[in-house]
C-alpha cells in the first residue's frame, strides 16, 4: 500500500509543470497539507499561493500533503515530492477552507501518528500551524489541536511566521509559542494572549502576485492558470463569509494583471474573486487577454454586472456554463440579505448568456435564509421559470439549472447571531422547488441538508467540538452524530437559536476589524428587510475596518 502511494505522488510529479522540488539539506521543512484531495485542494488558489510563499525562501522546503482516500480510510500520508511521512517534517501547515476539512485534520494526524492535542506534543513531534477563512472567523472548534493560527490573509502573517520559525524551530516549544503569540494576526489556543488577535491583511495587492503555482490536468480546471483578480466585497451581503472576512475589497491594477497572467499567454485563465466582474477595468481586462489569444473563464459573476464584452470573451474561450447567484427569489429576501439585484438585471444577464449561446445558465439559491417564508419558496420557482423562459426566446441552446444550498450562519457575519432552519423544513422547501422545476425541464441539485447541519455546528461552535471530531474518527453522518451523543452535546444549542446580542460568542478570542456594533445594525435591518449601501470606494469608516 505504501508503494502505490508512492507511486501515485511520483506519476502526480510526472503530469505536473512547475512543481517545486528541493534538496531537504540545512533547509526547514514544512509539509503544507490540504486535508481534502489532490483533486480539490490543486483547484484551490490559496493553497498555491502558500506553497509558493513558502518555497520562496531558500532556507524552506515546502510539500504538498492531501487526504488519500483507500477503503474508506486514509492511507499514511506521503508528501508529493519527496514521498515522506508527516514525522520528517518540523512544521506542518494546515491550510482549510471548509468546516467538514476538520474530520480530515484528525484523520491525517491519526493516520500518522501524531498526538492530536498541542499540550499532549513536545520537541519531538512536529509544529502544527493553520490557516484560512473558516479559522480567520472562528477557530475554536480545533484550536486543541494546532500550536498556532493565522488570522487574516497570508501575505500579511506568513513573512513574519516564517522568519520567526525558521530561526526557533527544534527549540523549547514553550518559548516558540510564545514568541509566535507575539506576532500580529498570530493566535496561540494554549496561551492567554493581550485581547483579540487582529484579523492582518494586505493594504496593497499590486505588491504581491497571486498566481497558480503549479499545473495539472488532475484537477476540475485542468491545467488552468489562475489569476487573482480582486479580493474581498464590497456588496456587504449579510450571510458572505468572503465579503466580511476579506474585508476591505481591494484589486490588482489592469497593468499587473495582465503581467501576472502572461505565463497564460494564449491558453487558458481563470479570473478568481469573490467579486471579479466589479474590478473597474474588467472588460479592458477581458479584450486585452482575448487580444493576446488567451481563452479566460469566471467562477461566477453577479447578474447585475454582467457585460455584453465578458459573456462574449467567455463564448469566444469556450465556456460553457455561467453561474449567476441571486441567493433568494423574491426581491423582498434580497433586500433582506442585503443582496440587491433586480429582477430585471438578472433576466437581461440571462439574456445576454443564452445570446451568446452558451450551453448552461447556472442560478445559486439559498434555502432556510433568515425571514423566509412561503411566499419566498414560491418566488424561487417563479423567477426562475421567468429566467428559463427569457432563455427559450433564443432557441432553448442554454439550459437553466438551479443549486440549492440551506443557509449556514457564520461566525463574522452579521448573520452570525441568527438561527439556522430546521432539517425537516429545508427538505420540505427543496421538495417543493424540486416538485415544480424539474417537470419544466430544469435539473435542481442541492447541497446535504445533513451535512450543512454538521458544518453549522463547527461554523459557530466551541473548543468541546474537538472532543466530538476526535470521537467521530472519520466523516460519516453516522459517526458525528454517536460522537455528539457521547460527548453529551446538543447541535440544537449550536444552530437553532437564536443568539442574544449580549451573550459572549465562542470565537471572541479573534477580531476580524468588523465592529460588533456594525453586524448587529446590519442584523437588525436584515429583520426589518432593509438594505444597506455598497462600500464606496474611498472614505468610508461605517464597519470599522478602513
């Protein structure tokens, strides 16, 4: 078994271009793991911007480690390439963007051995750090597991960290994680640090490059070169993790990013952000790409920036879905949560897509979204029956599909003290959608009413989580729910309530600069169905942040 997992990073070398591969000699060697698969966590842009952080020191040697999935269980992690074990590193670095990752992390360190709580670990076992938007809003729920946690983004924590590491690494433990408590935007779980560790960020994107660091044809976008376009939103939708925990929103200048994407140079990039289409100069962007023969493709776009010059760019490079994201039905709902689109703005994007006769209209939907109603369920069908029909005007080319994913509260986001809907409801309100849509021809597809009630729990639990995710010892439903059980934990104290504005929340040992007072306001007009202005560009203090 070890052998085939050998011989599976080496063929996964073989097919990469642009892997980075040292000589582990006078070097600190950190094994930078995404606890998901190689098919996942390759597609992942911020993993790849760490690898290339950390490689970017000659005195570092950086691995990639990824959950290997045989017969249900994970296989002793090897690194990619060197093929080690996780106990020849002296760092480990967990980088997670998704709560469920969290069964991964305990999976990956049983599986090689390792004590799976900082105070059960010494000088022998390596140092285990993390990192990434679910932490950055709340750790807790593994923080008995990590020796140390970076708040914020990478370009703002990791120079220091690193310096910091390179020279105490292999030293007392104890006075390390001291001197990383002392770091800005670094939290030390095991220390009683002075006040809130400060969510760090970058003032300045032009001064770093977010860029694919390695290629494969392993992955959903298959030896596409990645471009980080913009970072952040200013949209301030209620429920956006992203919009608040990258806060402010901030882009690269059209001349760095047409620097950063010429290795891409007449094949394919993709544009990356949580709001690309609202860089100023996108479609400058988009024709000056096109017009060096580069194909480009967006994750998603917001209907009411959609463009005639993107969509085309977008036919023209081969594309062939384009996902929209109205969140919810009823324009109502959508001031509610704060996500202001007209429903003349997304049928005329609609549109403009099946114009451009591209083969598949994507709308994201939220379900369970705080102060929904009936009504609102039967909006969902009615707009989208009204998308599929402007669609048909052009000839029935474009299909219209629709994802639904139950509403998570998260921590950081004014919606953080807002209950989540029960199960059984959310699969009535999906069975509805479902019933009506799909005899239209329209696939409807939806996230595991289940499993998001899993992540709602890590999303805004506590440290006696841990206990549970170590009980559970792999990511079955099942599993989870006997650990619960055993550890005497309700899920109901976690989801179903709503919060009191008063009460301490579990994550308070992390500020990500939004104030408090701020989310509570924008909770509070959620409520009452009233919007809030975008974040203009300059010159705001509203939040906090700026």
């Amino acid at each position: 078994m070890v052998w085939s997992d050998i011989e599976r990073n080496r063929r996964r070398l073989r097919r990469e271009r642009g892997a980075i591969v040292k000589d582990w000699g006078g070097r600190l060697p950190v094994a930078l793991i995404y606890p998901n698969s190689y098919y996942l966590g390759m597609s992942s842009l911020g993993f790849q911007t760490v690898y290339g952080f950390f490689n970017g020191f000659d005195t570092v040697v950086c691995e990639r480690v990824f959950v290997e999935e045989a017969s249900g269980e994970v296989g002793a992690p090897l690194s990619v390439e060197s093929q080690r074990p996780l106990g020849d590193f002296a760092i480990l670095a967990f980088s997670i963007s998704f709560e469920l990752d969290y069964f991964n992390v305990v999976r990956l360190l049983n599986a090689a051995g390792i004590p799976l709580f900082a105070e059960q670990r010494d000088e022998r076992h390596p140092l285990i750090i993390a990192g990434g938007p679910c932490l950055t809003a709340n750790p807790e729920p593994v923080a008995p597991f990590l020796d140390a946690i970076a708040i914020g983004e990478g370009e703002a924590v990791l120079p220091a960290l690193t310096s910091l590491l390179m020279d105490g690494a292999g030293e007392d433990r104890r006075a390390l994680l001291k001197a990383l408590s002392l770091l800005p935007g670094v939290y030390v779980p095991a220390l009683k640090q002075a006040g809130p560790v400060q969510r760090q960020w970058a003032r300045n994107l032009d001064d770093f490059a977010t860029t694919s660091a390695v290629l494969t044809p392993d992955t959903d976008l298959a030896n596409m070169f990645l471009v980080e376009v913009a970072r952040g939103c200013g949209r301030g939708c209620r429920f956006c993790l992203a919009g608040f925990a990258f806060r402010p929103f901030r882009y690269r200048s059209l001349g760095k990013l047409l620097e950063q994407a010429k290795p891409a140079q007449g094949a394919r990039v993709g544009l990356v952000g949580a709001a690309v289409a609202d860089h100023p100069q996108i479609d400058e962007l988009v024709a000056a790409l096109r017009s060096a023969g580069t194909r480009i493709s967006v994750s998603s776009l917001r209907a009411d920036a959609v463009t005639e010059a993107m969509i085309q760019a977008l036919a023209e490079s081969g594309t062939r879905t384009v996902v929209l994201a109205p969140e919810a039905g009823a324009e109502r709902l959508r001031c509610a949560i704060n996500k202001v689109i007209s429903e003349e703005s997304l049928l005329r994007a609609a549109d403009i897509v099946a114009k451009h006769r591209l083969s598949q209209l994507k709308l994201y939907y939220m379900l369970g979204l705080p102060t929904e109603t009936e009504q609102d369920i039967r909006e969902l069908v009615r707009l989208t029956l009204a998308v599929s029909e402007t669609v048909a005007r052009w000839g029935n080319r474009t299909r219209v599909s629709v994802n639904v994913s139950p509403f998570v509260p998260k921590a950081g986001t004014p919606f953080q003290w807002l209950p989540m809907e029960q199960p059984a409801e959310l699969e009535r309100r999906l069975s509805a959608i479902t019933s009506a849509l799909r005899p239209k021809g329209i696939k409807v597809s939806g996230e595991s009413v289940a499993w998001s009630v899993v992540q709602g729990v890590l999303a805004r639990g506590d440290r006696k989580l841990s206990r549970a995710l170590v009980r559970a010892k792999n990511p079955s439903l099942a599993a989870w729910r006997r650990a619960l059980e055993e550890e005497n934990i309700k899920q109901e104290a976690y989801l179903y309530r709503a919060i009191p504005f008063t009460e301490p929340l579990p994550w308070v040992a992390v500020e990500s600069g939004v104030e408090a007072g701020y989310l509570r306001r924008e909770a509070e007009r959620a409520v009452g169905g009233r919007a809030s202005p975008a974040c203009p560009p300059t010159g705001c203090h509203l939040c906090g942040v700026c």
